[in-house]
C-alpha cells in the first residue's frame, strides 16, 4: 500500500493506493489521526489507485469519519472503482461517505 497524507486550509487530503489489508490499515489510521490533531474535522480519501480494501480498512475509514463528525465535519470518499466501489455499495458505506 502506498499513503500519503497531506494538511491544508481545506482539511487533509489522503490518497491511498494500491492493496490495503490489516496491517496496513493501523498505518492509515496512525497517519489520519495524527493529521487531524485536535481541529482537524474535513478529509478527502482519494481511493483511485486502490485496488483491494478488508474489512479492517473499511473500519479505519468509518472511524475516522466518526470524529469527523463528532466535529462538525465529515469525510468524502473519491475515486471509487471496481471492487473497492462494489464493496462500499455492498456494505451501503456510499450513504454514509459524501462520494464524489
């Protein structure tokens, strides 16, 4: 999996790409979190370049979005492709992200 996390006035952007499994999801979560810090509420996950997500990376993105919420932001998914989008649609996560 290759990540990268960057902060801006708008929020944090995050891409994420290639195949994500649990090992990889703790490194996702380490990274949004500490992005975040104590302001941060807005994220954009751009999920173009992932091929494989588990359901540990899914739980990663969902908790996430919690504190997102809890602050009066949220997070938008982008990108969604494939198996990735399949299962978001699966799992109804595209009514619970802002998919764009």
């Amino acid at each position: 999996m290759k990540l990268t996390v960057h902060k801006d006035t708008s929020g944090i952007h995050i891409s994420v790409s290639g195949h994500m499994y649990v090992e990889d999801a703790s490194q996702l979560r380490e990274k949004a979190l500490e992005a975040l810090g104590n302001d941060g509420k807005n994220v954009v996950v751009d999920l173009s370049g992932l091929e494989y997500i588990d359901s540990s990376g899914m739980g990663v993105l969902i908790s996430i979005h919690k504190r997102c919420v809890q602050r009066g932001g949220g997070v938008t998914i982008r990108g969604l492709h494939g198996t990735v989008q399949e299962l978001f649609e699966l799992t109804r996560l595209t009514k619970v992200f802002t998919i764009s």
